[in-house]
C-alpha cells in the first residue's frame, strides 16, 4: 500500500474487512474483481492483502512478535549472517519463511544500522550513520586547518632517537585543495 496515496489505504482496509468472510466461498473471485475496480487496487494486490491479513488474523501478533525476537537473536548470535541465522532458525524448529522472505523482513525490522552493528559492531555501525556533508559557498569561502602527527619516525639531523613529526596541512574547505603544509 506504499505506493497509493494515504486516502486509498482506508479504502483498502475497508474492502479487506468486507472480503475476509469470502475469501474461501466460490464468489470471492466476482467480489475481489468489483472491490478492485472501486477503490483503484489490481485484483492480484488485494488478494495479497486479504491474505495477508488472513494470516495476521490466524496466527495473531503475539507470535509473530515472538518469531521475530527469536530472529533478531539468531541474526546477531550468526555476526549479521542472514542466512545463517535462517538455517539455525530452521534446526531449531521455528516455522520461518523462504530465505528470500526472511532476508527481506530482517532488513525491514532491524533497519540497516542494526544489521551493520551485528555484522562489524560499534564500527560498522558508524560506517552506517548519516553524516552532514558541509555546505560551502564558493572556493576560498572557508579554509580549514589540520594538525596530525605523521605515521613515520624519522632521526632529524644532529639527533640520534627517531621521532614521528607532526604537520600542519591549510586546505580549503569547498575543493578540498591543500593550500600550504609546514
């Protein structure tokens, strides 16, 4: 229902809750045809809808909600491994979807972040963060300084220890152009 405007998903819901009482009678295909033409839906994605919501009725949220902790352990108990986590689900005896299925909620319900975090950890998870990319006006607008020490050891002339030197490098900050380093 993504795809629809937000007007539509009301209808839709209301054309599922009056198909679910048919939807094992010999007229439900005559009944879905004349609901997707009136609310604007093709028949094959209320069907989909009506079964789905056929399925959330049966089974009912708590053990959905249930399945879906067991998954969670079973992605980060496998480092992120999805399929991994699939295959352990499946010897233990969890009713799980197809792979393709399983993959598909386990993005949907960790999100990305989640899933970096299981994977690489903390690390992975700040690879995964949203950062703001600085916004500069036109080159020498803003110039930028930076003070590191190097990953080298060299023996200055007229010593005898090695040390790691340290430069300063200015660049500007909209093309990134280094301007002068000592």
């Amino acid at each position: 229902m993504a795809n629809k405007p937000k007007y539509q998903s009301q209808l839709a819901k209301d054309a599922i809750e009056r198909l679910l009482p048919h939807l094992d009678a010999g007229d439900f295909p005559v009944r879905l045809r004349a609901e997707a033409n009136r609310i604007g839906y093709s028949t094959r994605h209320l069907r989909r809808l009506t079964a789905a919501q056929r399925d959330r009725d049966t089974h009912g949220k708590a053990a959905d909600d249930e399945w879906l902790l067991d998954a969670i352990t079973a992605v980060f108990l496998t480092c992120g491994n999805i399929a991994a986590a699939h295959r352990r689900l499946q010897a233990e005896g969890v009713p799980v979807p197809s792979l393709r299925t399983f993959r598909r909620r386990m993005v949907r319900e960790m999100g990305t972040l989640l899933l970096a975090y299981a994977k690489h950890g903390s690390a992975g998870a700040r690879d995964k963060q949203v950062y703001l990319k600085g916004q500069h006006q036109h080159r020498m607008h803003t110039v930028q300084l930076d003070h590191t020490e190097m990953p080298i050891y060299v023996v200055p002339r007229g010593h005898k220890i090695a040390v790691k030197p340290w430069i300063t490098a200015v660049m500007d900050a909209s093309t990134r152009y280094i301007l002068s380093w000592w």
